[in-house]
C-alpha cells in the first residue's frame, strides 16, 4: 500500500508560479516513478509529468518548458515548479505512483489531489 499527499495548491495571477509537493509513504518498490496528472472540472484525467527513482523525467507537451518535475528519493518526495501559469492549467492536480521506472505507463496508486487555480 502506497500513501500520496499532495501539498501547495492555491489561486495563483496568470503568468505567475507554484510549486506542488508530494510525499509519499508506504510500500514504494525500487525502482518506481511518481509523477503529477491534473483534471479540470468536466474534463478526464490528463498526464502532467514524470520522474522514476533514477531521475529521469518526462514532460507533456503542455508543461514543457513552463513546469519542472524533481525527487528527493531519501525523503520519498517529488515537485513540480510551475512557471509562466495559464488559466488553462486549472485543475485538481493529482499525485501518481506505480511500481516502474517506466515514466508514461497508467499509475497504480493515486493522491487525493490539490486544487490549483489561474486567473486571467
């Protein structure tokens, strides 16, 4: 069993910057990968970002270049330093988890989410 908290949502100007944390705790394999899906209101779930525990990272179209995913493997934690904010990155953002070092396969594991809000 995998535990994911989410933490630093808030209500954020247009152009502006946030930055998410996740924790995690539990039964975390090795290798694996956490990473960060956002869902806005009526819309499905839609991949952020990645990283595995080697440090390797994948992007989105949509955050790359504006957000930037890293891990602290000894605290079990991962970011994602969000830049150059739009009103459609509004969303709940969601931390994932699975049990591979593969960074675009479906997570096992889910967050409960932090809301994130972009004003125009």
């Amino acid at each position: 069993q995998v535990r994911l908290v989410e933490f630093g949502g808030g209500l954020v100007e247009s152009g502006g910057s946030l930055t998410l944390r996740c924790s995690a705790s539990g039964s975390l394999s090795s290798p694996n990968t956490l990473g960060w899906h956002r869902q806005g209101t009526g819309t499905q779930r839609d991949y952020v970002a990645a990283i595995n525990s080697d440090g390797d990272s994948h992007y989105s179209r949509s955050a790359r270049g504006r957000f930037t995913i890293s891990r602290d493997n000894a605290r079990n934690q991962i970011y994602l330093q969000m830049n150059s904010l739009r009103p459609e990155d509004t969303g709940v953002y969601y931390c994932s988890y699975h049990a591979t070092d593969d960074l675009i396969i479906r997570p096992s594991d889910w967050g409960q989410g932090t809301q994130v809000t972009v004003s125009s």
